[in-house]
C-alpha cells in the first residue's frame, strides 16, 4: 500500500524469482541489479512519497514540489527494473508509484505511460481468484489509470476503464450497494459527462447518492459530494433551477461535516455560485463566491489550490463585473489569469475565459487598448507554440475578434472569426463546442454589419449542431433559436421569426419553469416580432410579464431589465398610435 501513501499502492504477490544478475561493485548486499533491490527501491520512494507529500500538505508547502524531490528514488528503481526486463507484480506496484508520483507533480501525461503499464502487468501477474475476482492491485492501477485519462482529456477512454473498475470492485464486494462503489460510480458518472453521455452519468449519479447515503448517512461529507456531482450533471444539461436545491443542500452538508473553512465547503461555495450567475444571480453569486476565495486563497500550496483559488476569484470578478463593480473585478481576474496561465496554460479554456473576462473588465472602464493587447499577446504566443491552424489558435483568433467587436471595429474582427470557424470546423467538426461558439460569433459580426442573409445559414448551422450536442431540450438549444428569429426578423421574414421565438420561449420554460430570468431575452425577441407584425396588443402583454420577471430577478439596474423596459416602452407607444389614442 505504501506508508503515508495517499492513494492505495498495487499490492505486490510473490514474484517468481529471476534469474540472478552479476552483482555490481560496490553495490548493496543483494547487488543494485537484483530484483529484490528494485523492489527495495520502489517501496522506499513510494513510502517516502507518502511521507513527504503528507508533511508538504499538513505545512501549506508545495505538494508538487515535495514529490519532485522524491523522483530519483522512482528513476532508480526503474533503471534497474528495466536493466533486469523484469515483468512481475513487483514492476506493476513500481510502475504504480511512479505513476502517483507524477501525478502529484501535474505530470498527467508521463503518469499516464506508468499507469498503462501498472495496468498491463497486473493483467499478467496477478491472476484471479477462483470466483473471477480481480486483486485489489489490478482495481488499484484501473482507477489511477481512469482518472490520469480524465486529466489528460481522453474521457470516452476513461469511461471504459472505470466500467471495468466497477465491474470488477461489485464482483469483489458482491453487491452496487457499498460506498466504495458509489465512489467508483461518481467517478464513471464524470467520464460520462464529460463525453455529454448524460444519459448514461445521470443514473450513475443517483446511483452514488443513494448508495452513500444509505451506506455512509444522509449528513456525511461522501453525500455532500455525490450530492454535488449529481447537480453538475444537471447543470450541464442546463437543468439549473433542478441543481440549485441540490448545491444549497450539498453546501449545508460540508459546513456540517467539515466546517466553513474547510477547502471542500468552499468548493460547494463555488459550484453554487457557478449555478447562481448562470441564472443572472450576480448578487447571490458573489455572496458565495467572496467567501469561498476567502477561504481559498488563503489555503494555498498545490497545485490544485492555486486553481480552486482561481476559480473562486474568477467567479467573484464575473458577479462583480455583472453589477458593474468592474475596478474591483480587474484585480480580481488579474489574479485568475496569472494562476490559470502557470498551472493551466495560455490554451486552456479556463484561461481563455477569465481573458475574455478581464478584457470585459477593461472595456467597461474605457481601457480598450489594454484589452486589445492582452488578446494579440495570447494570440501571437499560441501562432508561436501552436501553429497558426491549431484549433486553440483559432480560440485566440475569436476571442481578438470579440474584443475588437465590443469596439465596433467589424471589418476588423470579421477575418479572425472567419479563419476561427474555418479552423474549428476542419480540424474539430461542427459539433464541437468551440465550433459552436466561433460559428455563433461569426454570425453575429454579419449580423452586425447588416449582413443578415450571410449570418443566417451560420445560425442555422448553430442551431441544428446545438441539438445533436445537447438533445432537443437544451436551453443552448433555445438560445440558439433566439439567434436565429432575431436574424429572420431582420429578414423580414417575420412569421419564421415568431415561430423559432415562440419555440425558444417555450423551451425556456419547460427547462427552466415559468419566470426565469434567462426566458426574457426570448420574450423580447418575441415581443418585437409581435411588433413588426402589427400585433402591438400581445407584443405589451409579453413584454409587460417580462419586465416584471427582470425587475423581481434582476433588479432595476440590470441590462436586460433596461432593455425590456426600452422595448415595453416602443411597444406601449406603438399600440396607442394603433388604436388612435393620440
């Protein structure tokens, strides 16, 4: 298992001895080119691991660092290993340890190599019990296997590997109802969704919470987290008001199990906050996100600190941003940025994210050109490492555009998302996320420079690959009608528009309920076709339901509760002239 480690080791059965090796000179009593040695080694640098790793954590130092300092003893053991062409559960338990040790560095990639062969060899080495059951080892190196595949983006891979874990820890256990099960299950569930198999991950998932909750107890830290990851499940399929109760009680969990200050009880803090802003909670959001950095940012020490502190500060800078407070924000996602960018990369999502989020920032305070320069910065460092066709280039390329769009330079930004979609398409398909949203941004540039019979086939295109992503009942998918019906009525073609409003607006409403802030840009669009077409009498009552929704949800000073006041205000003038009222 390995002393302090801080994930079970394969444990090793007794080897068939190899054929013995001259000693070398100098070398230990048993010769550093015998097994046993290599044994020896690999033990003491797990065990050692462990060890340092825990004191590292314990002291806020640096994990990753405390594991680094530990490599050589791995490396050693290895070289020897490999000089003897051993295949035996000894080699498996070593691979294993390296394996963790380069994973405790962030080293995925590397560990990922280690696990597959922790992995092999224990299909060689350690047969079956008499009843089929796989050793402990095996199980072991298929998890670490399954979730160094998860951080190195090969999900669907993942999810094979963790099916069989759990296939094979049920067969050991005898039974789905057990908690190590349910930890399995959480973790297949995340496979699942992060290859959008939501079908498949929501059973998983209640499957975990029920089993732990009945297994461990309904007030316990394990069911506060399957309890968050059933919510993340609903919240990626855009089921928001469904995993909002879930969060409140997953939080209420971990400030009972391991108190306010606790780094897991931030984490909820966060998640819940994610669910708030998405429904244009900005106040309630930062409520939670400001505690949640408090906490966060003053833990500190790994790897996985630093970005969970990121997070927080991230998702504070947004509500902030939300509610106009964006000097305060600025600070905040400056500091996002620098942590995303040394743990994440300039590539990553996440950092192109609180980017475009800071950019956001700057503009709202007049700084445009210190915005336009953070994004040909990250540009031109990705043309560099990247290459100028790889699809985070083409990341980069959409996100200049934006910001030189947010300045009404279009001719401008037109060519960057023009390249952007023609990359992600190519090299990434049209079902892609990133295409969707590239192909979304090139169409609201033509849409921009009046452009509209050019932006409608990309509307189009938008609107049928959101369903293939997310199902037919997805808000993206309602979002996306409302692009569409926008374009159509700039078209003229104003019964098409109704159509595709009144399909978003129904698709509001059954994923999200009657009175969702999220519902009212729909309305609007709607409204306004009523508009056009000469219905001014529906066009007030819609608009009127729509106001009261954003000024009891969002507030007065909110942009959409401005918007739907301008557009009530248009409407109410117009149906007065209609009936002669003047």
């Amino acid at each position: 298992m390995g002393c302090g480690a801080s994930q079970p080791a394969p444990r090793a059965a007794e080897p068939t001895a190899p054929e013995k090796a001259p000693a070398t000179t100098g070398g230990s009593v048993f010769g550093e080119s015998q097994a046993a040695t290599a044994t020896a080694l690999s033990g003491a640098a797990t065990c050692t691991d462990g060890v340092a790793v825990a004191a590292a954590a314990a002291a806020g130092g640096d994990v990753a660092a405390a594991a680094k300092a530990q490599e050589a003893q791995h490396d050693r053991a290895a070289e020897v290993t490999a000089s003897l062409e051993l295949e035996t559960a000894d080699t498996a338990e070593a691979a294993y340890g390296r394996g963790r040790n380069y994973t405790l560095q962030g080293r995925h990639k590397e560990a990922e190599e280690q696990f597959r062969r922790a992995v092999d060899l224990c299909g060689k080495t350690l047969p079956r019990d008499a009843q089929g059951r796989e050793q402990a080892a095996t199980i072991a190196a298929l998890l670490a296997l399954g979730a160094c595949l998860m951080e190195v983006g090969k999900p669907a891979e993942a999810q094979e590997v963790l099916e069989r874990a759990l296939n094979a820890k049920v067969r050991v256990l005898g039974t789905q109802a057990h908690p190590e099960a349910a930890a399995i299950a959480r973790q297949l569930a995340a496979a699942a969704m992060a290859t959008r198999r939501y079908a498949v991950a929501e059973p998983l998932c209640r499957q975990a919470l029920d089993i732990t909750q009945h297994g461990v107890g309904m007030e316990t830290k394990e069911a506060a987290a399957a309890m968050s990851e059933y919510a993340r499940c609903m919240v990626l399929q855009g089921r928001l008001p469904a995993a909002e109760p879930l969060l409140r009680q997953a939080l209420e969990l971990r400030v009972k199990s391991d108190g306010e200050a606790a780094v897991a009880t931030a984490a909820a803090r966060v998640a819940l906050g994610d669910c708030l802003g998405a429904q244009q909670d900005a106040e309630g959001a930062e409520a939670h996100y400001r505690k949640a950095y408090e906490v966060l940012a003053a833990a500190g020490g790994t790897r996985e600190g630093a970005l969970a502190a990121a997070a927080a500060a991230h998702g504070l800078g947004l509500a902030l941003l939300n509610q106009s407070k964006a000097a305060e924000a600025e600070g905040l996602l400056k500091e996002a940025l620098e942590a995303r960018r040394k743990h994440l990369g300039a590539e990553h999502k996440d950092t192109g994210a609180t980017l475009s989020a800071l950019a956001a920032a700057l503009g709202d305070r007049g700084r445009y050109s210190e915005a336009e320069a953070l994004f040909r910065a990250d540009l031109e460092a990705a043309e560099k490492t990247l290459g100028p066709r790889h699809p985070n280039t083409a990341t980069a390329m959409s996100a200049l555009g934006g910001c030189l769009q947010a300045q009404g330079r279009l001719p401008e930004a037109e060519p960057l998302f023009m390249t952007s979609h023609n990359i992600c398409t190519t090299q990434l398909g049209p079902d892609h996320p990133n295409t969707l949203t590239v192909t979304a941004n090139l169409a609201a540039c033509l849409a921009a420079q009046g452009r509209h019979a050019e932006a409608q086939p990309l509307y189009e295109a938008e609107l049928e690959a959101t369903k293939r992503v997310h199902g037919e009942n997805h808000p993206d998918v309602a979002t996306s009608l409302n692009h569409l019906a926008t374009c159509l009525q700039a078209l003229g073609q104003l019964d098409d528009a109704e159509r595709a409003a009144r399909q978003a607006v129904s698709l509001f409403k059954t994923a999200l309920g009657d009175g969702h802030p999220n519902s009212t840009l729909a309305i609007n669009t709607l409204g306004l076709v009523l508009l056009a077409q000469g219905k001014a009498s529906e066009a007030v009552s819609l608009l009127e339901a729509a106001m009261t929704t954003c000024e009891n949800r969002l507030g007065s000073k909110h942009a959409w509760t401005k918007t739907t006041t301008n557009n009530l205000q248009v409407a109410v003038t117009t149906y007065i002239c209609s009936c002669n009222l003047f």
